[in-house]
C-alpha cells in the first residue's frame, strides 16, 4: 500500500527541491525517499565523546591552564 505525505515548504525549501530535481533528475518522491534514508541513518550513527560534551567543552574554570603543552604536569605519571 502507497502512502502518500504532503508537506508544506517555504520558498527556499521549494527552490532547493527544484534545484535538486534540475541537478539529479530524481522525482520529488525519490529525493525526498532519500533525506529520509539520510536522516535514519544519522540517528543510528554514534555519538561522539565532544557532541556529548556539548556546552561544557572549555567551561571549566579550574585546573592548570597549561596542562596540554606544559610537561612538568607528566612527571609522575605512570609510576
């Protein structure tokens, strides 16, 4: 059974689904078949360690400011 969807697109949405449609020779339905493709597979996709950081990558306000270039924070390490 076909089902149908019917979508309401802004302008520039209307003109990058004509331009996509010049470009590819794909119909309406092929192309937007394959955003939905596109958009399921990102959300299977794993996260990354810094998306899952987000908003708190560089916020912390304590700790040496120079842990990543300054050696002397190694010694000790690892024995």
């Amino acid at each position: 059974m076909k089902t149908y969807v019917h979508a309401r697109l802004a302008k520039p949405d209307r003109d990058v689904l004509e331009r996509l449609k010049r470009s590819t020779g794909r119909t309406e339905s092929e192309i937007v078949r394959r955003g939905l493709q596109l958009v399921a597979a990102e959300e299977g996709r794993a996260t990354s360690a810094l998306a899952l950081a987000a908003r708190s990558v560089g916020r912390f306000n304590k700790g040496p400011k120079d842990l990543s270039t300054n050696r002397k924070h190694l010694d000790g390490f690892g024995e």
